[in-house]
C-alpha cells in the first residue's frame, strides 16, 4: 500500500450551476490530488451545483442570505459551517455575494476566487459583455487569493483565449468556461502544496519540481 500524506479538506462556495465546482470535484477523484472536497455550501437553495455535490458523496449545506438581518450575521453563519465541517481552504467558485471584511481576514491566504476575466482588468460582473465592447483581443479567467478588495489579491494563475469578431458573450464565455474549468484545480493544487509565497499583492509560485508534472504555460 501507498503511504499518501492527509488531504487537505477544502469547502466551496456556490450560487448556481457549478461547473467550477465540477472541475474540482473531478479533480479531486484522484487518488493523487493533494485536496478533498469536504463540504459544498450554497446561498441559494435548489442549484445545480447541489446535486453535482450530492452526485460526488459530498456534504453540502444551504444557507440563504436571506435569512439574515446582516451581511455580518450571514457570513458569520457560512465561517461557523465551514469550521464545523473542518475546511482548511475555502474556494469560491460562482458564489455571488459580496463577503465582508471580516470573513475575508479570518479566510486570509486560504480562500480562492476564479474570476472570468484577465484580472486587473473587468472586475465585477458581465465581463465578457464588456470585453466584447472594449475590444480587447484577449481575454481569460483569473484565481486569485481573495482580499477583502472585489476581485482583487495576489493572482495564482491566469489562462487567456482569442477574442474572435465573431463572438458573442455566449461563445466568448464559452471559451473562457473551459480554460477556468483546467485552471482552478491547478490553483488549487498550488496552494496546498505550499508552493505560493505571498509578497505584498503579488504572489509567487515555485516552479514544479523535476517529474512532478504539472504544465500550465499560463502560469
Ligand atoms: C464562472 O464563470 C465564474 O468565473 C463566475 O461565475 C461563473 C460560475 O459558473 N464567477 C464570477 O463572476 C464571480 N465574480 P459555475 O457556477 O458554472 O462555476
């Protein structure tokens, strides 16, 4: 038998269809993925990505903003959930509520976000619309460290695609889906390993060591 070191227990956080949260729990069926999916929690009840979890054996929990008098309250209920659930790593993965300061800091250096755009640039929401709009020709998705700043924090990795004239936001989403979809468990793995050092807002990653064979040119 293999000696393979504990896991690293990681919970996500979602809003909807969950197809980050697939690429993660695909991820994570491999014997030699250094994370475990230990708990799936949802803002919004009834989303696909419940049943993606449920699907994997995965606990999940609902809890609804909306029951909360305060955005302090709310997250204090999600902190409560994930420490309950032994998290060590927190990842966002189309979770759609702003999170206050203080969950951020108590999460600091252990929460990752996937954001659909070549961050600094498209913060914020409709990214490949204003893409389109802007013109650029490249476009891409973003993990990053999460500080209380809107998609802001030390990037992890990055992937870019072609912006083609005949795109719509549709396609060009598309596009961007697949590469977040390689580039998240890589991120995630990253982490895990110990291999990001942060310094001020950048973060630098090691190289992978000789046969470890990770390749993600993008990094
Ligand atoms: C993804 O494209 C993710 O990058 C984006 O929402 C989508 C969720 O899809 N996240 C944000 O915009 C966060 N600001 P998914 O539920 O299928 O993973």
């Amino acid at each position: 038998m293999t000696f393979r070191p504990a896991k690293a227990k990681v919970g996500v956080l979602v809003s909807g269809r969950g197809s980050n949260l697939q690429a993660l729990l695909d991820a994570a069926a491999d014997p030699a993925f250094p994370a475990e999916i230990g708990l799936v929690l949802s803002n919004v009840p009834g989303v696909y990505a419940l049943e993606r979890a449920a699907r994997a054996g995965v606990p999940t929990r609902v809890i609804e903003h909306k029951d909360f008098a305060s955005r302090d309250a709310f997250d204090a209920a999600m902190d409560a959930a994930l420490r309950e659930a032994g998290v060590e790593i927190v990842c966002l993965a189309g979770f759609m509520r702003l999170l206050s300061a203080g969950f951020v800091s108590g999460w600091a250096g252990r929460m990752l976000n996937i954001h659909p755009a070549l961050l600094p640039s498209f913060k914020g929401l409709h990214t490949h619309r204003r893409a389109i709009e802007a013109g650029v020709k490249l476009h891409g998705c973003t993990v990053h460290l999460v500080t209380p700043e809107l998609d802001d924090g030390p990037i992890l990795a990055q992937a870019a695609v072609p912006v083609l004239a005949s795109d719509d936001e549709d396609s060009l989403a598309a596009r961007v889906l697949a590469e977040e979809h390689r580039i998240y468990p890589l991120a995630l793995r990253l982490l895990v390993e110990g291999r990001v050092r942060v310094d001020g807002n950048r973060a630098v990653v090691d190289a992978p060591g000789p046969g470890e064979g990770i390749r993600n040119p993008e990094m």
